[in-house]
C-alpha cells in the first residue's frame, strides 16, 4: 500500500504541479492551526490527535475496542464468510459483537447489504467507481468526492432501504487520501468520520480518534494528507500491525513478512501479538482491517481469525464494535463498568422487498449489469452522475 502510494506520488507528481485549479477549490477553506496546551478543544466535538487515552482514563479502566473491516463490493460469495464468522457473536456484555463494511457499488448485492444492516452490521462506503489508476484518487477534487460518496450514500440508502443517516464513514479506495477534498464534503452529506489514514509513526503507543478542528500530527503515509481545519470531523486512524520482520502494514492481507498461510497457530500468535501492542498499551482501538478473499483462499488464516474473535469476545475489557461507536464512545469516554451499563446498541431493521433487475445497460463501459435491490429497478446501471440510475 505504502508503496504504491509513493508511486502514485512519483507518476503525478509533474501534473500537479502544474494544475492550479485546487487553489480556488480551496478559496473557503482555512488552514487549520496547531494545538498547543493552550488550545481550547474538548470533547465532545473536538479532539486533537494524540495518543492519550480519552478522558484522561488509565488503561485498565479503558475498554479495548476491536473494530474488524471488510472493504469492496459485497455479494453472494463473500457473504458465506461474513455469515459464518461473524453472525450471532457477542461481547462478554452480551451485546451483540460489531464489525463494519466499507462497501463500494460496482457489482454490490442491495439485498445482502440490507441483511447485513439487520444483522447490525455498520454499512460505510467505499466509492461508487472504485477505479483504477490509483492517480483518480491522488488527483480527485472535492466535486469528485461529491459523486463519489455523497452520491453513494443517496444510492446506498436507497437501494438497501437502509436510513440515510445509518450511514456514517468512508475509506477511500486503496487508502489513497485526497488532501482537503474527501473531507470537505463530510459535513454536507452527514459523514462523521474517516477511516482512510494510516499510521505507521504511531503505533505504541497507538494513536486514538480525533478531529481536524487542528492542525493533525499524524504521518501522512500516502499523501496529499488534510491541512485545511475542518471541526467536528473526524479521523479513525488506521494504527498499523507489524509483520514478522517489523514493517509496517495497514491491511492484514498486506503484511509482508507473514507466518506459513497454513499454519493456523502460528496465524494466530501473529494476530495476538499485534492485538498485544494495544491491549497491554494505551489501548488505542485495534483494527483487524482485511479483505474477504484473503480470509477464503487461506482457512488456516480464517481459522485463525475466528480463534481471536472467540478469544476477544470472552475478554470482558474489550468489545468487538461498529467503527462509529468508537467514535461515540470517544465523545463519550466513560470507564469500563459505566460503557457496560450503558446497555447494547439498539436499532430498527428495515425491510427489504427484494427485487432482481436487468439488463441495466451502464454508460460508462456499454456492458449489460443486475441488480439485486430493495426497491423499484433502475433504468440504466446506476454511476457516476447517476447514482440512482434515473
Ligand atoms: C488544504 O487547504 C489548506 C487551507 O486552504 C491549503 O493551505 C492546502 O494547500 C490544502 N491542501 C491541499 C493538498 O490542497
Ligand atoms: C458490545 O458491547 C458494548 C458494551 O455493552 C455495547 O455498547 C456495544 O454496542 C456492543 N457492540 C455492538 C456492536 O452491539
Ligand atoms: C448502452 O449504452 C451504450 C453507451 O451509452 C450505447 O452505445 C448503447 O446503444 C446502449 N445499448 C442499449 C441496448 O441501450
Ligand atoms: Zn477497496
């Protein structure tokens, strides 16, 4: 990831240079200014990146957050692993466990957003096109980000029939930030946070949630990063594993140097020993961020996934969560027993009248696409500029 990010930087470095149109974008932003210990930014509504647990709790009153991800289009194949692995588990509280999916349209299945809905699943979006070359993304301006998650999350209430304002995060295709322009769209489309930024500086201890009201101190891994204030918006850091050798990844199925594929133990004490620098440390939320192909094409390493969930899901300091009650609960930093009295997330499931629709033919490759939606059928395959497909 990281270096594909640099080469991405390298392949546009000249083009940027030379377009000037991100400076008028950028009229009505302004620069946010660095937090120093005289600042004024308190919870709930803003925070300024730090590695300090919230709420000034020590560790062993903080609970140990476990957000697991799964990223790109959903359907009828990887909702098997998801079914299998993630379905009526719990925390130790009883509640039931979280896991959140950064869902990008292409060849997305509606109908099995929804049942991931119902089964309280978060639902964050990932981009309609997901296109490469990365450069779209490095390049991208905030009418760009308009079209290519304020549309989606239109499109994604709409065709899973899930609420509107369910709908939360983004991360932006391979991890590739956009400086300013994703974050100038979140407040106008409802999103709070954004799960795209990786770490690698810090990582023990690891860097806990915070908004851009100031100027950020994390590394900027895959640049363009933010520099612009945006308050109130916030950064769900991506606080990198460490693989065998000790280089830093973002994505579990991008570790490097990795323990054998079929050896499940060997897997296992991988994971543990990443989930150790956050455990026995400041506890910053731990990320099991992965790609269902990975969990698939290596059952060894999928068996070992569901080891430490059944292993975490019986710790009773730590909760396997949406990513966005990590941020509700950083707004809201109380210790263990207070967060456990609090009760489990409630909400409404949202039916879903299944409807399979097709040949929608798509303007943007000629190629004919189905549908499988929670409402009436699309005209064309919905796109860019279309997300509805009107
Ligand atoms: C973000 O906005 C700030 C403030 O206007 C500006 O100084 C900075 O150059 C912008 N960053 C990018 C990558 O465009
Ligand atoms: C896990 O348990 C905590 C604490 O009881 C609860 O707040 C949280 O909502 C639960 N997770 C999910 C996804 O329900
Ligand atoms: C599908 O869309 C392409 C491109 O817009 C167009 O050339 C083609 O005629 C359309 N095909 C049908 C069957 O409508
Ligand atoms: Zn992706």
């Amino acid at each position: 990831m990281k270096f594909l990010g640099l080469l991405a930087l390298l392949l546009v470095a000249s083009a940027a240079i030379a377009d000037d149109s991100s400076s008028e974008e950028e009229a009505g932003l302004k620069e946010a200014e660095e937090c120093t210990p005289d600042t004024v930014c308190e919870l709930p509504n803003c925070r300024c990146s730090s590695t300090n647990i919230p709420g000034g709790l020590q560790p062993r009153d903080t609970p140990q957050f476990v957000t697991v991800t799964f990223d790109d289009g959903i359907n009828i194949n990887n909702i098997l692993t998801y079914r299998n692995t993630l379905y009526n588990r719990r925390n130790s509280s009883g509640c039931p466990a979280g896991a959140t999916f950064y869902v990008s349209h292409e060849y997305t299945n509606y109908v099995i957003v929804n049942e991931l809905y119902n089964q309280g699943f978060e639902i964050a979006l990932h981009s309609i096109t997901h296109q490469t070359p990365q450069t779209y993304w490095f390049e991208a301006t905030k009418e760009d980000m308009k079209r290519e998650f304020g549309d989606q999350k239109i499109q994604m209430a709409h065709f899973a029939n899930i609420p509107y304002e369910s709908i939360k995060g983004l991360r932006i295709p391979f991890l590739q930030m956009t400086g300013n322009a994703s974050f100038e769209i979140m407040k106008e489309y409802g999103l709070e946070y954004d799960c795209t930024w990786p770490t690698t500086s810090h990582t023990n201890p690891g860097l806990w949630p915070y908004t851009l009201d100031y100027a950020s101190t994390q590394d900027c891994i895959v640049p363009p990063c933010p520099t612009a204030s945006f308050p109130g918006t916030w950064v769900k850091p991506l606080v990198t594993w460490s693989d065998l050798q000790g280089v830093a990844c973002s994505f579990v199925d991008a570790c490097f140097f990795i323990p054998d594929r079929a050896d499940e133990d060997a897997w296992y004490k991988f994971i543990l020993t990443n989930f150790e620098r956050h455990y026995l440390g400041n506890r910053a939320p731990f990320g099991f961020f992965v790609h269902e192909a990975f969990l698939s094409a290596f059952p060894a390493v999928r068996g070992a996934f569901v080891r430490f969930l059944d292993l975490i899901n019986n710790l009773p300091d730590t909760f396997m969560v949406n990513s966005h009650e990590v941020i509700d609960w950083v707004k809201n930093s109380v210790p263990i027993d207070k967060y456990k009295a609090q009760g489990c997330r409630r909400f409404n499931p949202r039916a879903c009248v299944a409807r399979s629709c097709g040949p929608l033919n798509s303007s943007h490759n000629g190629m004919d696409y189905w549908m499988q939606i929670c409402n009436v059928c699309p005209r064309v395959y919905p796109w860019l500029g279309n997300p509805l497909g009107q």
